[in-house]
C-alpha cells in the first residue's frame, strides 16, 4: 500500500474518524483508531476537541496505550492519564522500554509509579535508575541502555549463534558494541561486516575502533547535529570512565529534531509546544494573556514616542498616513537578520570569530536595502502628497531605521544567548519595540525639523 503523506494521512483519519464518532459508530472507530501505529493515533488524539477525544482513547486496545502516552505532548498526556483508571495505567506503562518509561515518569500518579517499579526486573530497574539520572534533554536522558555488547576476542560466528540464541534485537540495531569484561567500550561492529565477513574471523579484525561515542551530558541539540553531520543510525553513549551505558538511535533523534521545531515556532507567538490545542478556553486565556501584556507594554511605548510629536501630525496630516511604512520595513528587515542570527545560534555556526563579520555584512545590507527602498518610497510620497521634501523626511528615516533593525537583529539574539534567555521567545518582541520606536523617532523627529 503506497504511503501517504503525514498531513494527508490525518486529515483523513481525522474525516473518517469524525464522521463515525458523528453517526454514532462506536465499534467502526474503535476498528479504524486500533489499526493505526501508535504515533498516528497519537496524532489523531491532539486533533481532536476534548469530548471526542476521551470517547476514542476509551476504545484504544490496551496494548497500545502506553506507547501512545510517549508521544502525545505533556498537556494532553496528563488529560488521558486522569481518564485511565490506575490498574490499567500500570498494564499500559509497564511495558515500556526504559528510556520511553523515563520520558513520562513524572506524569504519572504515584500509586502507579511504584507497581510499575515494584514490577520491574532488576537489569530493567538499573537501566531505568540510569536514564532517570540524567537531564532530559541530554543525550543520557535521551540514551537507551537496550543493546547488544559483544567481546573482542570472540568469533563472527560465535556472536551469530549468541544472536540467534537472543531471537530478536532492539531496534534500530545496525551496529553492535565491544566492550571489555569490565564494560570498557572499545568499537563498534557493524551488523553488515558481520554478514559479509568470513565467520571465522575475530571481532577484533573487523571491529572498527574510529566511531564517535557520546557523552551522557552533552545536550540534545548537539546529538542531532552529531547525528546529522556523521550520518548515523545509532551511536554509543560512554561515560567520563568509558564505560559503556547506552545507545542513542535516529527514531530519538528525529524527536528532537521535530520538537526543537515546533518549540522555536511556536515560542516566537509565546505559545509551549507542549499545549493542548483543545485545552480548555480559560486556560489557554490565561496563558496567552500574559504574553498579551508583554506586547501592551512595548505597544505602549512606541505610542508613547507617537505622543511627543502630536502637535505635528496635526499640522501634517499626511505624517499620520506614512508612518507604518517606515515601521513595518523596519520590522520586516529586523526579522530576516533576527531569524538568520537565531538559525546560526542553533547550529552552533555564530561564535566570537565570525560574529563581527556578521554584524557589519548585515549593517551593509541594511544600508543598501535602506538605500533603494528610501528612493522608491521617496518618489512615492513626492508625487502622492506633492512634496519634495517630505519625500526626502520619508526616505532619511526609512534609511535610519533599516541600518538600525539591522543592527538590532543581529545583536539582540546575541545578548539574549550570553544572558541565558532563549532568542526566539523574546527576540521578536524586542526587536518590533525596537523598529517601532527607531522609526516612529527618526520619521516624527526629522518632519518636525524641517516641514514645520
């Protein structure tokens, strides 16, 4: 069956799923939601508003719940989790692998938390204990300890016949890892050298010793350059002894990738990519609310730079008409440069070498940009209101305020990073006061100087 693509795929389920739930077809839903991976059903679940939602999640074979609750984001997690009854939680979870389990460990109510510990096994227990003691968004809250561990001085064919006795491997396995009796890590064997090799031969003589290992505490975002940058499937996570504690495999790395997306998207209009988007109405009202506070303020304070000059736009009426030109190419200039530096930040690509040369390309293109668009506007405007001069007001202050967002879009995201604050959260809200207040000044300051 040809594969669809991901929007395609839901919106379809989400149409069929709809019109069941709408005819009052319980058992053709549950039919159509239980055939589906868990990440797709998950999907469906956060499309969904809250009273069909709790109809579906109550027709989910049990066997599939618990890796569903991984995907969902934390919000609507925590919604179905007070639906589920606490020994159908325990059966759900306690399934999990230890890096899945560690990821919603916190969400879960107490009483459950300890049958499913209780439970475990004592490898499973340890691996847990591993996972959990690192942050979770490290590359050791991100490893799983599921994976296979060879010796060196052993056979290809004795680790075949050791694979065979398994029956089954992790996913996503395409490499194994030599470690010594003490768990020393020493390379990495790839499943296809084992294949295609002579079985007689040692690990030793094929292993390759050159793979780049992990350290627990490296942060997720430079796992996933790592992985990006080298083409890996998987690779090993070795702590400050060299021992061996885990594995990081694509499938986590593509989460990161994903969420890192939607938190930069989504943090830029002052929204958590953890968010119900069918959370209730006062709540997602008061959260937006503060962000709508913040933005008054910087509102306040660019009409607060529009008051000085009243008495001016009263006897120049036409000042009033051009002045969110000046504003908006501001703000629009701004947020190219804003969102390139924001992007090189992420990639690690912007440090103390190259951040100078950044700044003056940028003041450059702001100037030549200013430049051209000040002549446009200023032909513009000289014609529109029959006035050289006010053309002339127009297009100084149209310069003025594109080398300034040029300026303020590259130095903002800078300073917000040495002081800790994530750019694209208040990047965008400083830099619009910024192009705002510049704009309005420059324009209003300079018609008041020479056309009153």
């Amino acid at each position: 069956m040809p594969v669809t693509s991901q929007h395609q795929s839901t919106h379809k389920h989400l149409r069929l799923l709809s019109d069941s739930l709408d005819s009052g077809a319980l058992s053709l839903v549950k039919e159509q939601v239980n055939s589906l991976h868990p990440a797709e059903i998950a999907n469906l679940l956060e499309s969904l508003p809250l009273s069909n939602r709790r109809v579906v999640w109550k027709l989910i074979h049990a066997d599939l719940t618990g890796d569903i609750l991984v995907e969902v984001n934390d919000e609507v997690r925590s919604g179905l989790i007070e639906e589920t009854k606490e020994q159908d939680l325990v059966t759900a979870v306690g399934s999990l692998e230890a890096d899945d389990l560690a990821d919603i460990f916190d969400d879960l109510p107490d009483v459950v938390l300890h049958e499913v510990v209780r439970s475990m096994s004592n490898q499973d227990r340890r691996r847990l204990q591993s996972v959990m003691s690192y942050d979770e968004n490290s590359a050791g809250g991100l490893m799983n300890p599921d994976m296979v561990s060879i010796r060196s001085n052993v056979t290809l064919d004795v680790v075949l016949r050791y694979l065979r006795q398994r029956a089954e491997l992790p996913d996503n396995t395409d490499k194994l890892f030599v470690v010594d009796r003490y768990d020393n890590y020493l390379g990495v064997l790839s499943v296809s050298d084992l294949l295609t090799h002579d079985s007689k031969k040692s690990v030793s003589e094929i292993m390759s010793s050159d793979v780049k290992t992990i350290s627990p505490e490296l942060p997720d975002k430079e796992v996933a350059m790592l992985f990006e940058n080298h083409d890996l499937v998987s690779a090993p996570v070795v702590d400050s002894h060299n021992h061996l504690i885990g594995r990081i495999t694509i499938d986590d790395v593509v989460d990161v990738i994903r969420d890192e997306a939607e938190r930069s998207m989504l943090n830029m209009a002052g929204l958590d990519e953890d968010d119900d988007m069918f959370s209730p109405v006062f709540r997602s009202t008061k959260r937006r609310a503060v962000w709508l506070g913040i933005n008054l303020v910087t509102a306040l304070l660019a009409s607060s730079v529009i008051g000085l000059f009243t008495v001016t736009i009263e006897k120049i009426v036409a000042l009033a008409v051009l002045m969110p030109i000046v504003a908006s190419m501001g703000g629009i200039a701004g947020s190219q440069t804003l969102m390139l530096v924001i992007r090189g930040l992420a990639l690690n690509q912007l440090g103390a070498s190259n951040t100078r040369w950044l700044l003056l390309k940028e003041l450059a293109v702001g100037t030549l940009n200013g430049l051209l668009w000040a002549a446009v506007i200023a032909l513009i405007a000289g014609l529109w209101f029959k006035s050289t001069l006010l053309g002339l007001v127009i297009a100084a202050a149209l310069i003025i305020n594109l080398v300034f967002a040029a300026l303020a879009g590259a130095t903002i995201p800078l300073s917000l990073k040495r002081l800790g604050i994530d750019p694209a959260i208040a990047g965008g809200v400083i830099l619009t006061t910024v192009t705002d207040v510049i704009g309005f000044l420059s324009f209003l300051g300079l018609a008041s100087i020479f056309l009153t």
